[in-house]
C-alpha cells in the first residue's frame, strides 16, 4: 500500500489523491497498529515523529501554495483580443465549465478540445487553445496537434493557464497560374 503513494510522488502519478481517500482509513488503522506494537517509548516518539515530519511538506503545499488557476485573467485577455466568431477550445476537456463561467461574449463559441476538431473548419479568424496546467499532463503535445493545422500567432501565459492564439493556415496558389 506505501510502495504506490512513493511511485506518486517521485514520477507521474498512478494514484490521485481523490481516488485514493477511500484507502486513507485502512492506511491509518494498520498505521496504528504497527505503532501500537512497538514495545519502547522512545520508538514510539521516533515514529510519531516521522509521520510528522513526512506530513509538512504536503500540509504547506495545500495550506500555503495556491493551484488556484486564473480564469479571469485569461478569458478578459481572450475577449478582448478575440473576433467575432472566434473559437475558444479547452483542453483537458472538464476545464470547459470554468471556462464558460468567465465567458461575457455572445458571439465567441466554446467547445471541449478534441481529435475530431482537427478534422473541422474553425468559424472565425482565431482559434483560440487554453491549457490548464496539471500535474502529469503535456500541453505541448495538444499545442503540436494544433500547429499541424493552424498558423501559431502568440501564446500568454497566466497562473495555471497557457492561453495559445492560433489561425488557419494560408494555402498559398501551386502555380503562376493560380494567381
């Protein structure tokens, strides 16, 4: 049961934490009782020490650290850069609700990221790409997708986010003859 909370911590994640709250009773109890069969006090208190010790540094990230991503920063910039008809693609795709909250403009369409997108024509001058920075997750792989059919234009950067603005490509005439 510790040896995949320590592969958590030290590569990509197998386990996250929210699916794992389950197991955190079982994981106390069989805690308990391997303290309780120490025999010497002083083993005891070396111990509860060490759980204590190895508890901070997750204590400071959650109370002290903000994951607190910046949508509204991030939506303003985009509504106010943005044309009317733009697009505005979330990925990973749940990042679409915070997304849609910020969003004031009418006339910009909001959709989830997908394979099936890049299949697609895009309504407005920009497609606009947000990526939510999560742990284990390369928003470089989604920006490489979208650079095989879009023109890159810019890309801004806010707590949590990477906003990227992408147009469509320019198909420039084969020939003399096309002009």
């Amino acid at each position: 049961m510790f040896v995949p909370f320590v592969i958590s911590n030290v590569s990509s994640p197998i386990l996250i934490y929210r699916y794992t709250i389950a197991a955190a009773p079982a994981f106390y109890i069989l805690t308990a009782r391997g303290i309780d069969g120490l025999r010497a006090n002083v083993a005891i208190v070396l111990v509860v020490a060490l759980i204590a010790g190895l508890s901070f540094p997750g204590l400071k990230r959650y109370y002290v650290e903000t994951e607190k991503y910046d949508w509204r920063e991030a939506m303003k910039y985009i509504q106010e850069e943005a044309g009317s008809g733009d697009l505005v693609l979330t990925y990973p795709s749940f990042e679409v609700e915070p997304a849609a909250y910020y969003l004031r403009r009418a006339d910009l369409r909001l959709e989830k990221f997908s394979q099936g997108f890049l299949s697609g024509r895009a309504a407005g001058d920009n497609v606009w790409l947000v990526v939510s920075r999560h742990r284990g997750l390369e928003k470089n792989i989604v920006k490489i997708k979208m650079a095989s059919r879009f023109d890159y234009v810019s890309e801004k950067e806010y707590m949590g986010l990477h906003v990227y603005r992408f147009r469509e490509k320019t198909e420039w005439p084969e020939t003399k003859e096309d002009f």
